[in-house]
C-alpha cells in the first residue's frame, strides 16, 4: 500500500504531503481496486485495513516505505 501510493504521488508531482488527501479520496471511490487497497474496494476493507491503508499513505508521504 505504501509503495502504491507513494508512485502515486510522484506521479502527481508536488509535495508529497499536499497529496495525502487527495490519495484517500481516490482509493476510497467505490470503483477504485488495486495493490493500495489490498485489492479490494475500500467499502469491502475491515476497519483494520482501512486504518492500515491510512498510515501507509503516511508513510509514503514520508517516504519510508521499506
């Protein structure tokens, strides 16, 4: 989910940090589905991975994804 969302948010240019929300906004549409979201809707997510996908965002703003 980091590197996902950090290739991302370099593909989008800028600060890295401005580009956090706009991310979640995209991962959380209803038809959004890949390697950022476990591969499955962010609706079909448990708490838990929503709230894993959230600090992965974090993270690859920060870039320290591993």
């Amino acid at each position: 989910a980091c590197r996902a969302a950090r290739t991302w948010m370099d593909q989008q240019g800028g600060d890295p940090a401005s580009q956090i929300e706009p991310y979640l906004k995209t991962v959380q549409d209803a038809e959004s589905v890949g390697p950022g979201t476990f591969d499955k809707r962010w609706s079909d997510l448990s708490p838990g991975q929503q709230s894993a996908v959230i600090v992965a965002v974090e993270a690859a703003a920060d870039a320290l994804c591993g």
